[in-house]
C-alpha cells in the first residue's frame, strides 16, 4: 500500500512558520532547501518532520503549480511515497490525473518528486523514496483502537 508521507506549506516567512510548528509540537528541522537570497528555483524553505511525515514550510517562486498566484499561504501539495513509480504513473493517469512535472533525466538532484493533478486539481507528489525525516514504506502500520461506546 502506498503510504502519506509528505505536506507542503505554502508561506511568505518559512523561518517563522517552521519556528511555530517547532514549538507548537515539537517537530524537528531535518533539512532545508533552495537559497532564499537566490531567485531560481522553484522555492526554498525548511524541512521538518514528526518522525513519520515530512513536513515542507516553503516560499514559492518561478512556477505557480496551483494556479492561485505565487503569494499564495497554505496547505500546497501531498505526498506519496509508492514502491514502484512506473505503474503509479500509468495508473494515475489512466484515472484522468496528469503529469505535470517529473525530473529532468539530466537533472544532478538527488531527490525529486513525481507531480500530479488530482480531482478539483488538486496538486499532489508520487516518490520512490522517502522524503527527508519521513519514515520508509516497510515501517509497521500503527493501529488505531477505536473507544467502544459507553453502553
């Protein structure tokens, strides 16, 4: 079964909204990415993580992937992290979700994430790999006990 493993934030200050999260609940920073003195890229911003889900608070720059204007503040995209990219892919698509941005064959990034537009085009990423501070497919489901009703 593929697995949740990745949110992005969309936000103006991503030192300030990770600073938050951090504090609220106690998450972690695991990395960064991209150069906010720098306008290439498609964003930068910090990465944290629960120990389960990485948690991206990024500023958006260049590619406008939602159609809501580069200021945009909110919940951006999902995560999904799959076994096999491939037959996602086919599948996806077949469902009527189109790619819309995979990694350049050329590209020297490490890491990249397979997008998608999902119904009421809903952004979302497909991965092979674990996002930073997420944890991997092979971790055992936690389990949930639903409270029986007071009789």
């Amino acid at each position: 079964m593929a697995k949740l493993r990745h949110i992005a934030l969309a936000t103006n200050d991503p030192v300030k909204t990770a600073a938050f999260y951090m504090e609220a609940f106690g998450f972690e920073e695991v990395g960064r990415t991209g150069d906010p003195n720098s306008d290439k890229g498609i964003a930068w911003g910090i990465y944290l993580s629960d120990g389960t889900l990485n948690m991206a608070i990024l500023k958006f720059r260049n590619v406008d992937q939602l159609g809501r204007g580069l200021d945009y503040v909110g919940i951006h995209h999902f995560g999904v992290l799959v076994d096999d990219l491939e037959p996602y892919m086919t599948k996806l698509e077949e469902l009527g979700a189109p790619c819309f941005m995979k990694q350049d064959p050329n590209a020297n990034a490490s890491f990249f994430e397979t997008k998608f537009r999902g119904p009421d085009g809903v952004v979302f990423d497909v991965s092979e790999h674990p996002w930073v501070g997420s944890a991997p497919a092979d971790q055992a489901d936690v389990k949930l006990k639903v409270k029986e009703p007071a009789e």
